[in-house]
C-alpha cells in the first residue's frame, strides 16, 4: 500500500509543478500583451524576483 501512497504524491507533486509552468506561462504572456499594448513611448517591465531577467522591448 506504501508505493500506491508514494505513486500518487509523486503524481501529485508533477501536477503541482505542471499547474506553476501554466501559471508561470499565462503571467508572462499577460505581461507581454500588457507591453504591447500600453500606448507610452517608454515600455519597461518591472524587476521580478521568479521569472528571470527582464528586458525593455522597442517596437
């Protein structure tokens, strides 16, 4: 019964980790979509601390 209980925390834990990437995803495509779309003459994207380096974009 242990390796049943061992099988589903693991499915449990893959799951968590695939809902963080899809959330981790749809943040950073809003972000993206909110550069675009933003009418300043300045784009800048504001410093974070989980998804990496940050970059200005010019279009």
């Amino acid at each position: 019964m242990s390796t049943l209980g061992a099988v589903s925390s693991y499915a449990l834990a893959v799951r968590q980790m695939q809902m963080s990437v899809i959330k981790a995803d749809i943040n950073m495509q809003k972000q993206a979509v909110d550069i675009l779309l933003n009418g300043d003459s300045e784009r800048s994207v504001p410093v974070s601390e989980n998804l990496g380096q940050n970059l200005d974009i010019s279009i």
